[in-house]
C-alpha cells in the first residue's frame, strides 16, 4: 500500500472536521457500517444530520416506495432523491447560505446465515460542491469478494467512506477519485464494477471512459454499457441469457465484422438449447485491443464505441486476454448457452500451445475451462491474400501432436465452422481498411456498412478528413 495513502479513519477525520458540509446517511443489509466511522473517530456531530437504516420491507416501501428489488439502483436512487428532499427542505434556512449537503445511501446484500451467494451491492453519494447548487451525484455497484460476513460488513464502510471522501474532495479530478475507492482495500476483497458520474459537477465526465478506467485500474476485470451508452451492471443485462458475444478491435467495424456476427447469430438462433430462450449479443474489447503500446487512447475508445452504438450493439471492455477466462466470467451470470464468433487466425491462436505456458495442464486446461458448460466456437473462414485459399475451422492446419485434439472438438461441434456467409467480405481485413482511411482512399467506404462509413466522416473517426457521407 502507499505510504502516502490515508487511512479511512484520517479520511473519516478530515470529513468530520469540515464546517462546511452536513449531511444524512441510509444504509440498508449490511449494518450502518459506513455511518459507524464517522461515530468512532469523534466529531461526528459536524458532519451528521441523521442515519437511518430502514431494514424492513415494508417500512422501507413505506419511505421509499415499492420496488421489485431492494439491492438495486432503483432502490438506492429513491433513498438518495428522498433523503436530499428532507435534508435541504429542513435545513437549508438554517444553514443552506454556508453549507454543502449530501447523503450517502447504500443497499446491501451480504452474506448471512440464509444467503451464501456472493455478497453485493449499490452506494451512491448526492452533494453539492457549493452551497444551494443543484446536486451532483456519484453512484456505484460493489461486489464484495470476503468470505465471512464481519469482514464484509468491515470492506463496506472502507469503500463507503472513500466515496464520501472523493466527492467532498476529489469531485474535481474523477480519475483520482475512481483510484482512490479502493484505497486500505485489495482486489481479492471488492470489486467496483458500475460507476456513474451526473450533475453539475460532472457535466465533462463520460461515464463509458470512466467504466473503461475502471478495468484500466484493475478496480474490476470487465465492465459494460448499452448502446444507448448507459453503463450499466453485467449481471443485469446478461443473468440466465443465451449470450453470443464477437471479440475483436473494432478498428473499424466493417462488413466482414458484421456478417461474422449474422452468420454466427443464425446458428445460434437453431442451436435446441437456444431456441425459446432470450438471446444476448455483445461485441468485447480486451485492453490489449485498445491499446497502444502501454497507453490507451480515450479518444479512440470512444470513436469505436460509438461505432458499435450507431449499430445497436452492447459493448464489454475487459482484461481477459484468453478466451476461457472470458468464458468463466459469462458463467458467473448464466448457464445457459453461450456462442463466441471468431475467425480463423483467432482460432489459430487458440490452439497454439504457447498462449498457455502459465497453466499446469496446459492447452487441454484451458479447453477444459472453456467447454466445462454449454459453450461453442463459430468460426468465420479465412482467405488467404497469397494463395486465394479459404481456410475454414475444419481444413485449418494445426500442429501434428494436437490433430485430434482439433478432430475431436469439430467432430463434437465444440466448434464450427461458418457456411452461410456473403464471400465479398472475405478480402476485408480492417487493418487494410483503417490504413485506407488515414491515407485518404476513398475506396474504404466500400469495406463498412453505410451507417459506419457516415460517422466514421462525420466525425472525423480514427484520422479522416470531416466530409460528406458516402452518396453524397
């Protein structure tokens, strides 16, 4: 840890110690965890108005109104509107001219004598940065990784008060105040997964550049928004769905990448375990995709996020380099079916032996971990620019010693290869594209979906003079 990091009594300390803001603090499934420091370093009578910890369902309906779950964002954000309401309603004739009010909200699902799950749950912070500003408001989703309920409850108010703290302190440099949750923490003991920036104090601050540091930081290994660009918490998106999911770089998207994912959503779609059931597509960035020797560029995140948005597609940034830890981190949220889309050079890679020196089984390992439920490889067929050949999933040539280990996986469709596909997209590769749009040939614009190729011009996308659309 980092000498020069404080401890969350020294935050809790300086917190207390600040006239200038009062607030209130609602806490729900876990104790009053995060109220209780404030309580214990002395001084709390600056900083608290109120704590409440409305444990039953039906008082809390009664407060905060019905709601279909009560760890979840709905819940804490009518805790965080209702509280600010009585808080500044109450007090802000008193003291509102010198004082900047918050509360802090949290609901909890923790482990207990009933529940074994993984424990969970939502906090959040509305303040004012000056007083009678409009609020601002940060809002976060937890996971809470110990295995014993005391030391869960203990990770609660660590994390708690470093929220508290970077809103009062840090509201200015989001970055900082994202590294800062997890201060006096490990990674082995919570993951921040969701973080939402609003209000005035934010009104620069792109929640999606935020999700990505997030993984940047290792605060959590993968984090995901909609198309809409709302971010938004993996499990709710993707809990007992069939998901299909196409990793690449994006840069660009083109209409080979796109007639990948068509061709390998029509499979999915026949696939008995599939049929009936609703179906998730999402395309996946790994850091390594995004980055530029050890530098990510936000810019150019976005610009490929934005692509993939005007195509409706949820998008999923992680730092999971090889394709079974992916695969386990989809089966935290489902069993059910699980498709990825690929094309040959990935599944090339795949069943190469030296991706997989750091596990002590090795390649069957990792293909036991990748298999171990309902999942499939579809493969998108190659051709080769030297000879004119396609290379499919069942004629790839594989090294001597693993062909029947390819055998076996085609032979059991484990993995398969992709028949119904447009043959004018094989010459695409978007590297050839991308080279194309920052030398300024126009002919990329054949190579991407028309939609693409407008905001790819509009915006000036990944190097290219602002212009008109194609057809104009």
């Amino acid at each position: 840890m980092n000498q020069e990091t404080p401890d969350t009594r020294q935050k809790a300390v300086e917190i207390n110690l600040d006239p200038t803001k009062y607030g209130t603090f609602v806490e729900i499934g876990a104790g009053q965890e995060v109220a209780r420091w404030f309580f214990r370093v002395g001084g709390a009578s600056g900083t608290i108005a109120k704590t409440m910890s409305a444990y039953d369902m039906t008082v809390s309906d009664a407060i905060y109104g019905p709601c279909e779950r009560y760890v979840s964002q709905q819940r804490l954000q009518s805790m965080l509107d209702r509280e600010f309401g009585l808080l500044t309603e109450r007090l802000d004739q008193k003291r509102g001219e010198t004082t900047r009010f918050f509360v802090f909200a949290d609901t909890v699902a923790a482990r207990s004598f009933t529940r074994k799950d993984d424990a969970h749950g939502w906090l959040g912070i509305q303040f004012q940065t000056k007083p009678r500003e409009p609020p601002s408001q940060i809002v976060i989703h937890v996971r809470l990784l110990d295995k014993e309920n005391i030391q869960e409850q203990e990770a609660l108010g660590i994390v708690g008060v470093n929220l508290i703290h970077g809103a009062i302190h840090r509201f200015g440099d989001p970055a900082a105040l994202v590294d800062a949750l997890v201060d006096n923490l490990t990674s082995d003991r919570i993951e921040v997964d969701v973080i939402r920036f609003s209000g005035p104090a934010f009104r620069d601050v792109d929640n999606r550049v935020m999700a990505l540091h997030l993984v940047q930081k290792g605060l959590t290994k993968a984090a995901m928004f909609m198309a809409s660009g709302e971010v938004v918490q993996p499990a709710d998106v993707l809990y007992k769905k069939c998901i299909l999911v196409e990793r690449g770089s994006f840069r660009p998207v083109t209409n080979l990448t796109l007639d990948m994912l068509h061709s390998a959503q029509a499979r999915f779609v026949q696939e008995p375990d599939v049929q009936g059931n609703e179906i998730v597509v999402l395309m996946e960035m790994t850091l390594q995709t995004l980055s530029d020797g050890d530098q990510i560029d936000p810019r150019d995140f976005l610009d490929r996020v934005d692509i993939l948005s005007a195509l409706g597609k949820p998008v999923l940034i992680s730092n999971y380099l090889e394709f079974h830890r992916l695969a386990a981190y989809l089966f935290l949220f489902t069993k059910k079916m699980i498709g990825m889309a690929m094309g040959v050079p990935t599944l090339r890679e795949i069943l190469d032996e030296k991706y997989y020196t750091d596990l002590e089984g090795g390649i069957l390992e990792s293909f036991g971990r990748l298999f171990r439920n309902n999942l499939k490889l579809y493969v998108y067929p190659l051709l080769e620019p030297a000879t004119g050949a396609v290379i499919s999933a069942d004629n790839l040539r594989v090294n001597p010693n693993l062909r029947h280990l390819h055998a076996y996986l085609i032979e059991n469709r484990l993995i398969e290869g992709l028949r119904d596909i447009d043959s004018k997209c094989l010459p695409i590769f978007s590297r050839d594209v991308l080279a194309k749009i920052r030398a300024g040939d126009p002919t990329w614009q054949a190579a991407v979906p028309p939609q693409v190729a407008q905001i790819i011009q509009e915006r000036g996308l990944f190097h290219c003079k602002r212009g008109p659309g194609r057809g104009d």
